[in-house]
C-alpha cells in the first residue's frame, strides 16, 4: 500500500513550519554564525592542497586532511616565533605613526593661503576634519578586525568547532556534494553543477587572488617608500596590504593617509620641501596603483570577480555596517556570486542559454565519485602483463 500524498494546503503549511523552524534556529544559534562561516571559509581554502595531497600520496582522504591540518598547525606555530616581533614592531609603528598624524591634522595652523579682499583660504579647518575622520574610520575598523581575531583564536570552544567541523566538511565533501546534487531534479543537475562551478572559481579567484595582490602592493610600496625615505614605510607598507581587502576603495585610502603623512613629516634624505615630497609619495602611489588595476588585478583575480567601482563601494560600506570586519572581506565575491546567479534567472526567463556555448559537459560529475561512491584506484590492464594503479585520477 502506497503512502497517501499530501495536498497543496499540506505541502504549504508543512514548508511554513519548516521554514519558522529554521529562522528560530537561526535566531537561538546566531552566536555560532561567524565560526561557522569562518569553518566553510577553512574547508574552501584547504579543499584544494587536501586534493594535491591526496593525489600525490595515494593516501586516504581522512589520512589526507590530517596531514594538511598537520602542516597547518605546525605553520601556525612556527611564523609566529619567526614573523611576530617583527609584525608587532610594524604594527606599533603604524600605530604611532597615525596618531602623530591625526594630531598633526587637529593642531594644524598654518594660515590663510589665499586672501582676495576681505575673503581668505585656510586648509586648518579641512586638516582637522580629515584628522578626525581618520581617527573615526580607523580605528574602530582595526579594533573591530583585531576584536575578532582575538576572540577566534582565545576561544577555545570556538577554535574546537572550527577545526572539527572544517575537518569533517574535507573528509566527506564529496559524499556532500552528491548529496546535494541527488536532492536537485534531474533536469536541473547540470546546470547546478555548472553554477557551483562557477561560483567555486569566483570565490578561488577572490581569495587567492586578494592574498597574493596584498603581498604584492605591499612589497612594491615598502620598496618605492624606503627609496624617497619616507618614514616608517614598513608600515605604511602593512597598511597597503591591508587596505588590499577592500577593493576599490582601499588603495586610495592608504594612498591618502601616506601622502599627508609625507606632507607633515617630509623625508628622511631627499632635499625637497614637505610640499613637493608630498607630491612625489602622490605619485608613487598612483604609479602602484595603475600597475595594480592594469596588470596584477586581471592576471590575480580575473574577470570573474570584476565589479563595477560604485557596486564594490556601496557594497563595501553596507557590509561594514551592517556585518563589521567579516561582511567587508567577503562582501565582494559575495556580490560577484549573486551577479552570477541573477544572470542566470535572467537568461533562463529570457528562454536563452545561461552558459557559454563553447562548454562541453563532463560525464563524470563528481571527480573522484561514481554513483556516489569514492574511487580508490584506476586500474589499466595491458595485455595482462602489466596492471598499473593510478591515484593521480
């Protein structure tokens, strides 16, 4: 005897009640969100070296994630006996360096610069409001970001279920993978398949991206900033990388907080007045910064991420508001994901094709899953002679 179906009335109430559910449960754990999002965060970025691992060393996936956990906690324990003195040096530094600015800013008197009559030109008033402007935006930014990872890493049941639950989610991805791909009607499997695709490279390109761009902007500013002498340029270098993580809008801020700092503190070498120095930090930041958009920006990140200025700037400072630190870092693939969706709900409702044409559909849908179980070994018989086993699949 068959089930009875339920009707439409019991079908809507029944998904009301499961979705009351979830957003109750979302409400009581709201507390476990950001662990969570930092535990997927952990799973995406380590799905890839578990997969070299595991492809290099035929070893189990369970064996695989162990050893990558393993050399990420030895990391860990290493870079700071290695990095940290120097990093907290630069770290104070830059901390010194923008107070002495921000006062520099609020105390600034130096005089009309231009009178015509009765009328006259004084930038003190602007010094003083761009001093208190970088003191409001700042600091509370770097506490926010510093809040945060204090409480991830000092936390011990939050560093637990990170690492457990990132353990996990890279040990049976795949069996989650299929899972998921099994719950979606078989008409639609393949272009779910082709959008995870798609938003898995936009997330890669992002972060991959962003921390070799940071690197990189940094490097190049501490180089062209010891050249003219300007001082403290290692941490005006750390706060070039930083502002890396706010696309757009990040360059010109620390491009800004350099350049009045050159005009406040003049070089350490170079014989020119602040005023002309000034000019001169200007412009290397505006050299590094074209160098950044026209060739590293295409060649780290790509296209998929690309996001028009006004976009990545509401973004940016709506996250901020609404999600602090976290919101603002993955703000910009996040967006970059939802074009990508709306794109394909539009083509869809146009009855167009919603992916290029020039792709030819894979007949395996999950590497390393047939039928949803997890491949072990390819194995190739010549002849009978020789029997071959392939890992590397």
């Amino acid at each position: 005897m068959t089930s009875k179906r339920w009707n439409s009335t019991t079908k809507i109430i029944v998904a009301s009640l499961l979705a009351l559910l979830a957003l109750g449960l979302l409400v009581t754990f709201r507390a476990m969100i950001r662990p969570t999002i930092v535990a997927l965060l952990l799973t995406f970025i380590l799905h890839q070296p578990v997969n070299w691992v595991q492809a290099r060393t035929g070893w189990s996936r369970g064996a695989s994630v162990g050893g990558v956990y393993l050399f990420l906690i030895l990391l860990l324990i290493i870079t700071p006996v290695a990095f940290l003195p120097r990093l907290v040096e630069s770290l104070q530094s830059l901390s010194t360096a923008l107070g002495t600015l921000v006062n520099d800013l609020q105390t600034a008197a130096l005089g009309p610069i231009f009178q015509f009559g009765g009328y006259q030109i004084s930038l003190d008033s602007l010094f003083q409001q761009v001093g208190t402007l970088i003191q409001d935006v700042l600091s509370p930014a770097a506490a926010g970001a510093l809040g945060f990872a204090l409480s991830l890493t000092t936390t011990v049941l939050s560093t637990i279920y990170v690492l457990v639950l990132g353990f996990w989610l890279l040990k049976d991805i795949g069996i989650l993978q299929r899972s998921l791909l099994n719950s979606v009607p078989v008409d639609y499997r393949e272009d779910v398949r082709r959008l995870a695709v798609d938003l898995s490279n936009i997330w890669y390109a992002f972060l991959r991206g962003q921390f070799v761009l940071a690197l990189v902007v940094g490097v190049m500013t501490w180089i062209a900033m010891v050249i003219v002498g300007l001082p403290n340029a290692a941490g005006f270098a750390l706060l070039a990388a930083l502002m890396e993580f706010l696309p757009t809008v990040g360059p010109g801020i620390s491009g800004a907080i350099g350049t009045i700092f050159a005009l406040f503190q003049g070089s350490t070498w170079l014989p020119v007045n602040s005023f002309i120095f000034a000019l001169i930090v200007m412009g290397l930041y505006v050299v590094i910064t074209q160098i950044e958009s026209v060739y590293l920006i295409p060649r780290l990140v790509g296209r998929r991420v690309n996001l028009h200025p006004a976009v990545t700037f509401a973004g940016i400072i709506s996250a901020a508001l609404v999600f602090g630190f976290l919101g603002v870092l993955l703000i910009t693939p996040t967006i970059a994901s939802v074009r990508t969706l709306l794109a394909y709900v539009m083509r869809k409702l146009r009855d167009q094709e919603p992916f290029e044409s020039n792709y030819t559909q894979s007949d395996v849908r999950i590497p390393g899953l047939i039928a949803g179980h997890r491949i072990q070994a390819i194995i190739f018989d010549l002849d009978g002679v020789l029997t071959e086993l392939d890992f590397s699949l």
